[in-house]
C-alpha cells in the first residue's frame, strides 16, 4: 500500500473521500491500525491521560512524545504520522517552535506535526512550513488551552466566537497548515468551515460534514473509561475484553492448566539424571 502524504490527503478532500485518522502512541497498535487502513496515525499528546495517567496534556514532554512518536513512526507502513507538539514546545516563540518541530521529526520520526491556536500561531504555522515540515492546526476545543477556557466545552456556539473560529482557520491556511483539526464545535459551524477550506478539516466532535473524523483509538475501542465524551462511538468493548482475558490467565495459572505441555520444551531423561 501507498504511502498517505500531504498530497493524497488534499486530493482525497477533492474528491470527497472522507478521511480516516485515529490515535496511537506505541508500536503494537500503530501496525494493527495501519493495517487496518488508516490513513492519518496521530501521536496525541491525549497520551497523557491515556498512557501515563495524567489528569491533562499538560505535563507532556517533548521527551515523552518523541518517545511514542518513534515506536508509532516503525509500525506504520502506509499512515501519515502526525506528532502533537506538546504545551509550551511552541508557545515562548518562532524559534523555539521550529527547533522543537524538527525534533518531533528527525528524533520522533514523525511525518508532519500539529499544534493548537489560531491566528496567534500563525507565524510558528508560518515558520515550520518554511522548515519544510507539515503542519496540522488545531481549532475549537484546544486541551491544552483547558484552564484558559474553563474546561473541556463546545467552542463556536455564539455568532462572534463562530465568526472568529472561521476567521481562525482562514488564517491558519493562509499560513500553511496543510489540514485542519476541529474539535468540539457545532456541527453545522464545522461543515462551513469545513466548506471555505481548501485544506482537509478533520473533526472530532464536530459533525459529518468535515473532510475526516479522528478520535482516541482507546475510546473508539472501548478501552479507556477515563471519561467518555458524547462524540465518541465504541466500535469493539476492548476494556471488558482484555479484563476476561486476563481473568482467564489468572485462573488458568492458579489451576495449573497452563502452561500446557505443547508450551514449553521436554528434555531426554538420561540428561536430567547427569544433572545433580
Ligand atoms: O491529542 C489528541 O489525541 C488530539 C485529538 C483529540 C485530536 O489532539
């Protein structure tokens, strides 16, 4: 299978092929994900609650994301892999967003990245672009942006905030993000949005009019019970499976039924007998 670039995503928005993205942070899941034909893998700093436990994104590293960028980067075949720049990686200035964006790539492996903001970033979206690296915006509900809005709730319900939110995104293009995340907005705002861009727009909470949806890949399989946000549909009860799995092992070892004799390796007797 092809390769997913900047350039097939754009055609695929032209030719009204919806596009598919989820989010992975190891190896493991990255291939299985691939494999399945997804086109868009993203390395979320959501990592932060769903790997390490955190309460937010707010204590994700650079380091922490180059880590996982890396793992995802060599189990994708055919996905673009988008790392998120984690908070205060671009925000004290240009330089530092750059120098921080080429570190995600030539360290994370990553293919393109994504940061948070609108119109303010749009000289870091600007600059990275410049750096030859691929830049997906991110507008609407900003995690990272969590104690400035007050919490995790729709953005663009009222007139001016709709009107800045597209204001928003027309800037973010101008300044080169080659597609767009917009995540919890109304969906009829989306789908305007979604119709006065030419660079793809993928939603998360924010309606079937977008070029694209991505969510959590441990929400999308029922996994992660951290909190469960109305946006999200659970295609498989990946928790419930994996606890009956391990259940099954627990009981299985304490009963002795495993391991069995096809799992393991017997030796002649008349070697043991020279062992003392
Ligand atoms: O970090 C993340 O997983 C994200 C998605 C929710 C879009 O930014």
């Amino acid at each position: 299978m092809a390769r997913h670039t900047v350039l097939t995503l754009r055609r695929q928005k032209q030719a009204g092929d919806r596009i598919t993205m989820l989010t992975a942070y190891d190896y493991t899941m990255a291939r299985l994900l691939d494999e399945a034909g997804v086109e868009m893998l993203l390395v979320g700093d959501s990592l932060g609650m769903v790997m390490l436990g955190y309460e937010d994104t707010l204590s994700v590293t650079m380091e922490d994301m180059i880590h996982h960028s890396r793992a995802v980067a060599r189990g994708a075949a055919s996905a673009l892999v988008v790392t998120d720049m984690p908070f205060m990686s671009y925000h004290v200035c240009v330089e530092e967003a750059v120098r921080n964006a080429g570190r995600l790539v030539r360290e994370g492996h990553a293919q393109a990245v994504k940061l948070e903001g609108g119109t303010d970033f749009c000289p870091h979206i600007a600059a990275i672009t410049r750096a030859s690296i691929p830049v997906v915006a991110h507008l609407g509900l900003t995690p990272q942006s969590v104690n400035a809005l007050g919490g995790y709730r729709v953005q663009g319900r009222e007139a001016r905030q709709a009107q800045a939110l597209l204001d928003d995104a027309r800037a973010v293009q101008q300044a080169g993000a080659f597609a767009l995340v917009l995540e919890c907005v109304p969906a009829p705002l989306a789908a305007r949005i979604t119709q006065a861009l030419d660079i793809p727009v993928i939603g998360i909470g924010a309606g079937a009019g977008c070029d694209g949806q991505v969510l959590v890949a441990q929400d999308m399989l029922g996994m992660f019970s951290g909190f469960r946000p109305r946006f999200v549909r659970r295609f498989a009860e990946g928790g419930e499976l994996v606890r009956k799995a391990a259940e099954a092992y627990c009981h299985a070892v304490k009963a002795g039924e495993f391991p069995a004799e096809e799992h393991g390796w017997g030796m002649e007797d008349d070697v043991l007998e020279k062992v003392y």
